[in-house]
C-alpha cells in the first residue's frame, strides 16, 4: 500500500475522531446544564411540600421530572 493512501487514511480517521469527540462533549455539556435544571426544579417541589403547599398536579410534574428521557445518560445520573 502506498505510504501516502495510509497517510491520508490515518488524517482522516483522526479528523473523524476528533469531529465524534467534540459532538460528544457538546451533548454532555447540554445534558449537564438539562440535568442542572431538572434537578433545581425538582429542589423547589420538595421545598413547596415542606413548606405546607401541595396540589395533586406538582406530584404529575415530579414523575415527569424524574423520569427524564432515558435516551439521556444524565436522566438518572449516568454520566
């Protein structure tokens, strides 16, 4: 095989792979701040209920925020 045909097919799997691991940080960096935000809602439930206030709709908001979207790592903390 020609040594320039290896060289180019080594430039291009580490363009490649550099292209996968930046989308990959891009994705975690907005499951993080989805998380950050899931996770101060579900903050701001609790101290509702602790604080005396209670409507059957907060308990529907709960499980929707808990169970996130298991397509996410970071919808049970599996970052």
């Amino acid at each position: 095989m020609a040594p320039e045909v290896v060289a180019e097919a080594m430039r291009a799997y580490a363009e490649e792979t550099n292209r996968l691991n930046r989308e990959r940080r891009s994705m975690r960096d907005a499951w993080n701040a989805e998380f950050k935000k899931v996770v101060k809602d579900i903050d701001q439930i609790i101290d509702a209920i602790t604080e005396g206030m209670f409507h059957p709709s907060m308990k529907d908001k709960m499980t929707a925020l808990e169970a996130g979207d298991p397509q996410k790592p970071v919808a049970f903390g599996r970052l």
